[in-house]
C-alpha cells in the first residue's frame, strides 16, 4: 500500500473518531439513547413509560393496547425492557 493510501485512510479514520465524538455528544446532550432492536410494533408510550422507570404504566398501556391479561403483558414488557435495554 503506497503512502499515498495509508494517509488517506489514516484521514479517514479520524473523520469518522470525530463524527463518533459528535453523535455521542449529541445523545448525552439531548438525553437520548440509541437503541438499535425497536420494532415497528413498540409502543412509543409503553417505551417512555419504561425509560421513566414506570413498569408497571408501561405493562398497563400494553394490556390496553393489545387487551391481554396481566402475566403475559407483563412478561412481554419485561422482554421489550430487555430488548431495548432500558
């Protein structure tokens, strides 16, 4: 590999360190955290409920949302919990 190519690359490697720097700043800043498992059937509520720390809000909305009983909403939050990391 020609000089050439390895400065290009090391140029490109600190671009990318600085953008990485930048977005997390940016998550930290704006109190957001990135979470890469969502699925499009996650409620945004039940999400913020969990983030809140309010399980037991976040297992409510579910039952309201998809009318089950109380263990599997509960079950199925707790995965949605875990999923995401909350």
């Amino acid at each position: 590999m020609s000089t050439l190519e390895q400065q290009d690359i090391a140029a490109l490697k600190q671009h990318i360190y600085r953008l990485e720097a930048q977005v997390d700043f940016l998550y930290k800043h704006l109190a957001l955290t990135f979470v890469e498992n969502t699925s499009e059937s996650d409620d945004p509520k039940i999400i913020a409920a969990l983030k809140a720390n309010n399980l037991i809000e976040a297992i409510k909305l579910y039952r309201e949302r998809t009318g089950v009983g109380l263990a599997p909403a509960k079950a199925a939050v707790e995965e949605i919990r875990g999923r995401l990391g909350i």
